[in-house]
C-alpha cells in the first residue's frame, strides 16, 4: 500500500523562527491534506492540497504531485504553532480512506 | 455551523467490557469515518459509513462494529476490549461527492482508557 513519510520527526523553533514540514509519498494520489493536532488531541484541517500552493495566513502548502511531496512552510512560528502535523492521502483513487503520515512534532518556545 | 462532535470525552472500561462512541456529522455532511490514534502514532482508519452501510473497511477485527442513522450520526462499538484498544477514537465527516474524495473534518476524539 501507500506509504507516508514525513520529516523532520521532531522540529523545536524559537518564536518567529520560520520552518518547512516534508510529507512524501509513495504512489500517485489525487488528493492530499495537511491537518495540526493540538495538545488536547484535536486534529484541525489546514490544507487540501492535491497540487499546487495555497496559503492562510502564516501558513503556506505546495504539493508536488508529479514528484511525490508536498511541503508546509511556516513562518514567524507562535508558541500556539505547537503540536504535531500530519499530512494524509487517499489509499487510492476515490476513496476518503486516508492513510497518515508518521507526522512532525513541532514544539515552539517564547 | 456546527462542526463534528463526539462523545464521551473520555471513557474507563475494564477489559473484556464493551464500549460504544457516538459521532455527529458536521453539518450538511453524509459519510462518516472512524479513526484509531495510538499514542505517540497518526491516526489509523478503521471504517466509513454512507448511507447506513459500512463502505470500507481497514485492518481492524470484527469486534469493531459500527452503525449509521437516518441523520448521518453514528456509533463506534467494540466487544471484549482489550488492553491495545486503549486510543484516542476519532471520528470524521464529509460529503459524498460522486465519489470524489473530499475534505474530512475531524472531532474532537474520544479518549478510551481500558485498564
């Protein structure tokens, strides 16, 4: 099946510090979303992005499908930026079975 | 808008009990996934409902059931828990499309103890 990698595992940054998430994967996909787990568990939606970039706010995403990853940049980072991050794709084509990735735990301090 | 909700929040069950989560659709939604998080590991899917059926499967056994209502709403249910069962249990939602994939929106999670 579909395999998802992300890097780094661990990313610790000071406040304002600027970074950039790695998601690769391992098969075409038509769909791939980037999600932020807060401390409590909570997994909230920041991106769906097949291809292309979009961005919100501090937050960016571009997704290289013809090369199989996407990046999320972040920059002038908040301690509230804290928390893991998963970017997930499709097991197939047409499917809502997402397969996540190994995620990226971010920790921010003041 | 509501978003996804899911209750309880947290639940202690000893093994070999059963247990039953409920999730609610964000609003306008029609499929359901679950969702089994491990700790320190992404989450792993373990079933979607549309239309009152099971729709796909993961690699979870049989004591894991589920149900769809009418409203869209569901349940989680799993018999003889066991100890590996302990997880944060999310539940996801989302509109069928003609079956296109479309964005899942994730609730807050159930956090099952099993001691």
């Amino acid at each position: 099946g579909i395999q998802v990698e992300q890097s780094p595992p661990d990313l610790i940054l000071q406040e304002g510090a600027n970074s950039t998430l790695r998601c690769n994967f391992s098969d075409s996909v038509n769909n791939l979303q980037w999600f932020h787990q807060n401390p409590w568990g909570q997994l909230i939606n920041l991106f769906y992005i097949p291809s292309g970039t979009k961005q919100n706010g501090r937050l960016s995403a571009t997704t290289v499908a013809t090369e199989r990853y996407s990046l999320l940049y972040i920059s002038s980072s908040q301690t509230t930026d804290s928390g893991v991050y998963f970017c997930a794709v499709p097991k197939a084509y047409n499917t809502d079975k997402l397969i996540f990735g190994t995620g990226t735990r971010l920790q921010v301090f003041p | 808008d509501a978003g996804v909700t899911q209750s309880p929040t947290h639940l202690i069950k000893t093994r070999g009990q059963q247990v039953t989560l409920r999730c609610s659709p964000k609003s306008g939604h029609d499929t359901v996934s679950w969702y089994q998080q491990a700790l320190g590991q992404g989450p792993q899917f373990i079933f979607q409902y549309y239309e009152e059926e099971e729709r796909q499967r993961g690699n979870f056994p049989d004591r894991f059931s589920g149900h769809q209502f009418p409203n869209y709403s569901s349940e989680l249910n799993v018999n003889a828990l066991l100890l590996g069962d302990s997880a944060l249990y999310l539940c996801a939602s989302s509109l069928e499309a003609g079956g296109v994939t479309d964005t899942q929106y994730f609730g807050p999670g159930t956090r099952l103890t099993v001691l």
